[in-house]
C-alpha cells in the first residue's frame, strides 16, 4: 500500500507525545488511554502490549478490537482538514485520534470527547 509515512510510524514513538500535549494542559496520562481505548477497544493490557511491541499505525488500527462507532460523531479541523472530509480510512482513524487528544488538551470535558 502507498500511504503515508504516518502509516508506518510505531504508535509507540507518537504516544509520548499525546501524553506531553495532554499534560502540559493540566491532563493525564490517564486520560490519553481512556480515549485510545474508548476509539479501538483496546484494553489496558492490549494498549500496553501494542506500544511495547512497536506496533505501527496501520497494524494498530487493523488490530483494535472494536472501534468505536460513535467515531463518527468526531467532527471539525485537525492540521487544517476536516476530519469528516478525509477519503482515506487509515489516515480518518488517525486524524480521529489526534482530534480526540487536542480536544483534551483544550480542555474539553470527557464526557464529551467521548461522544457520551
């Protein structure tokens, strides 16, 4: 498949990076695996062992348990596009998940980041 770089990118070497964003605004690691489990399904242990192994995007993304259905509520801009408006299904669940993070970052209250 010719995809993006992203694509190929271990989760492992992204995740430290959500959790800084996320802690510099006042939140916690905590809460960064609560959306990442919330988007894929993954369990604790399933998170843990998939950023240990150095999954990369694609295989994390083909291997979640069970994504979220209520993904699709994710809407708005993430890097200037339109999430709603990526064509592509990987680099969607991506820009998904980047969303998610930014929305915590910003503040916003679980509850609705999680689509509840």
């Amino acid at each position: 498949m010719a995809g993006h770089r992203i694509y190929t990118t271990s989760v492992a070497s992204v995740y430290p990076l959500y959790v800084a964003k996320a802690e510099r605004k006042g939140r916690t690691r905590a809460e960064v695996d609560e959306i990442v489990r919330w988007l894929t399904g993954y369990s604790e242990d399933g998170l843990a062992r998939v950023l240990a192994d150095g999954v990369d995007f694609e295989a994390f993304f083909a291997g979640a348990p069970a994504l979220n259905p209520a993904r699709s509520l994710v809407t708005g801009t993430i890097c200037g596009v339109r999430v709603e408006a990526i064509e592509e299904p990987l680099m969607r669940e991506i820009r998904i998940l980047d969303k998610l993070i930014d929305e915590l970052a910003r503040g916003r209250p679980m509850a609705k980041i999680l689509r509840g």
